[in-house]
C-alpha cells in the first residue's frame, strides 16, 4: 500500500460532504484516496518491525506503537463519533475491556475518586476492586433518574454507560456532562449498546467515548475489539502511552476485520432497530413477560431521554419471565435465536443474564439481541418458544 495514502491526512472519507447520511459516512469511513492499481480498503499489514535506518522518526516504527491498519480503522471510527472534526484522537485496543481499563487507569491516581454506575456491564466489580486496591476511591450510583449527580462532587473522572447493560436505563449524558465538568471531573461514557449511530457522546459534552467494538459495531461475532476516541490533548496522550505500556492492540486481521465490517453498520443497525421495537411491541402483550425495557417503546421509563439524545435506540431488549426455570426451558424452546452471550450480531442471541453473577437482575431476567432475521420469523419464533416454555 502506498504509505503516504495511510500517512497523510487525505482521505475518500474528506470528501464527503458535511451532510452525508450514516449510510454514506460508514462504507466510506476511513478509506484512503484511491491509488491507481490499489485496493479500495488496503488489506491487513503483518509487521512486528518496520525498516527505519537513521533516526526514529516517521509514523511506524514498531508494530506494539502503531500499524497502517490501525491508522486505516482509528480514522473510520473517528469519522462515526465525530464527524467533520479534527481534534478528536481515535485508538483501538484488543478488546472492549482493554478500552476501559485505558481510560480509567490511565486518567486515575492514588486518592482520585471516579464515580461508575452501579447498573453496567458486569465486569465493572472487577475494575473496582483493582481500583480500590491501587487507592482510588470507587464511588457507585444507577444509570437511571442521573442518579450519579448526587456522588460526582470531588471526583476525577465521572463514567457513563447509557444505556446500561443489561438494563436498559439511559441518563441525560449532557447534563451530567455539564456538571460534571464544572466540578472538575472528566466524563467517559460507554457508547457500546448505541455505537456511534445511534449516540455521539463526544457531541454531548463527554471528553472520551469508549466502546467493545466486538459487539453491533462489526457485527459478525467474530472478532474482539475496543476503542477510546476522545479530544486529543494530554488526556488522549495518556491512553496511548497505556496502551503502549500493557501492550492491548489488536491484530491487523481483527483491525482490517472491523473496518470491512463498519461498511455495513448502518444497513444492520437500521434492521435490527426496527426489529427490536417490534420484537418489544410484541413481548409487551404476554402476561409472563414483566419488566420489558426498550428505549424505543413509547411508555419505557428511558424513552423522553433517549429520544433526545439518541437517533437508533438499539438492537437489545431485556425483560423478566417468572422463574429461572421458565426462562431456561424459553431459551432451550428457541430455534432461531442462539443461547449466548454478547450482543450486536447479525444472528439474535440471548441468555439469562443471572448465570453469571455480577449483575443485580432477576433470575429470570432475559437479555434479548435482536439480528438480522426476518422480523415475522423472529416473532414467531419467539412466541412459539414463550408457549412451548409454560408450565
């Protein structure tokens, strides 16, 4: 691939015009400008070493720091998150887990205190006790009503994960953006469940997204993948210097992966939301279903808020059946959907979430991810599976 195609700031992507829809932005994000005999999308670039005689300078040096195929997939999802802006510094990571931890450890010090919902993803009582034993205070609060606001007062750094997983809560991420910000404290917020179509939290005053590009992002299931996009600056400088140090990258396969898959995203997104407010719209009128939350629904708690900051609700919808046992027989009854766990494919999955541990739901509670099916056959199989599954 000629290099000064990656190097350069030129890109097919600048010239899209500053209007250009989500379908446009994604099958042409992070494209160089076309070289005569050239593919469209470079493929991978497999190299632990690059020849750099002389001085250390230039943008490749060592396959840990940087990768033209990094290069390729970072300006892409920068080109999502915030469109048309050249502040803002995108870096990909080994894993949606790998992004997080950047953030927090790389922006937290001994006596910080940070403020995490209490209501997200469930690895974060893991990052907590880390956190605690390097001597930063940890303070919790739920996703929904901005219930954080009450304990942001004297943190370092405020993160937001809306909507939440597995329950679906959204906060208002600008207003807590706002106060958090006159208070000090940076905001991060975990964009996953919404991907950059359906939120951009960079827009709503947060200083980092982050996400697990594993999930509706690429979309296949086939790949792990993180990412931290934020204002460039020292914050940004720091993250990079801790992927650096710990070595979280991807591989060029899994980055050149993403990429192709991102072409795609606002087809799949736009199937799956409209399937998933269907599949809501349905399981809302079975009396075992209880505790039904979908941000697009037009009673859920979450939907005045979501509609004002978000343009695609999602593809997941969680609710409760009565027992463990009735919602394991519902999931065992289910032909179309795989028993999994993860969200975003183009193949539906769901689970019972409480087979984990780690999240603060009921044992009979589902989280559903919509994919691409036929919504009629999805439905249908859904409601077989609800009849098949009762005592």
């Amino acid at each position: 691939m000629n290099d000064s195609a990656i190097q350069g700031h030129d890109s097919a992507e600048a010239a899209l015009p500053q209007d250009a829809g989500d379908g446009t932005r994604a099958v042409r994000a992070g494209l160089p400008e076309p070289v005569k005999h050239e593919p469209t999308l470079p493929g991978p670039v497999f190299a632990a070493h690059f020849h750099l005689p002389g001085d250390p300078t230039g943008p490749y040096t060592y396959g840990r720091d940087e990768n033209p195929t990094w290069t390729l997939l970072e300006r892409a999802i920068g080109g999502l998150e915030a469109p048309g802006r050249d502040d803002v510094e995108t870096l990909v990571f080994a894993s949606g887990m790998a992004a997080i931890s950047s953030v927090l450890f790389s922006q937290l010090r001994a006596g910080d205190a940070v403020v995490l919902p209490n209501d997200g993803y469930q690895a974060l009582p893991l990052v907590r006790a880390q956190l605690e034993a390097y001597g930063i205070e940890v303070r919790t609060a739920p996703t929904g009503g901005d219930a954080q606001l009450d304990v942001v007062d004297g943190a370092k750094l405020l993160w937001i994960e809306s909507p939440s997983n597995p329950g679906l809560d959204v906060c208002d991420i600008r207003r807590l953006a706002e106060a958090a910000r006159a208070r000090g404290a940076l905001v991060a917020v975990d964009n996953t469940l919404a991907t950059p179509l359906g939120q951009r939290p960079l827009e709503l005053g947060a200083d980092f997204v982050v996400a697990s590009g594993t999930k509706q992002l690429t979309g296949h299931g086939d790949i792990l993948l993180g990412y931290v996009a934020g204002r460039g600056g020292e914050a940004m400088t720091a993250v990079r210097r801790w992927r650096k140090i710990v070595g979280a990258i991807p591989g060029p396969m899994e980055a050149w992966l993403a990429h192709r898959s991102l072409a795609t995203l606002q087809l799949r997104a736009d199937r799956q939301n409209a399937t998933a407010l269907k599949v809501a719209e349905v399981l809302r009128t079975r009396p075992e279903v209880t505790g039904l939350r979908y941000p697009g629904l037009p009673d859920d708690p979450s939907h005045e808020i979501a509609s004002r900051q978000m343009r695609r609700y999602g593809c997941v919808v969680s609710f409760t059946l009565p027992t463990r046992a009735r919602a394991d027989r519902f999931l065992e009854a289910l032909r179309l959907v795989d028993d999994a766990t993860s969200f975003g494919g183009l193949r539906s999955t769901a689970e019972r979430r409480g087979r984990w541990g780690g999240d603060a739901v009921p044992e009979g509670f589902v989280r559903l991810s919509v994919g691409a099916e036929d919504p009629e056959d999805l439905v249908a199989d859904l409601l077989r599976a609800l009849d098949a599954s009762a005592d």
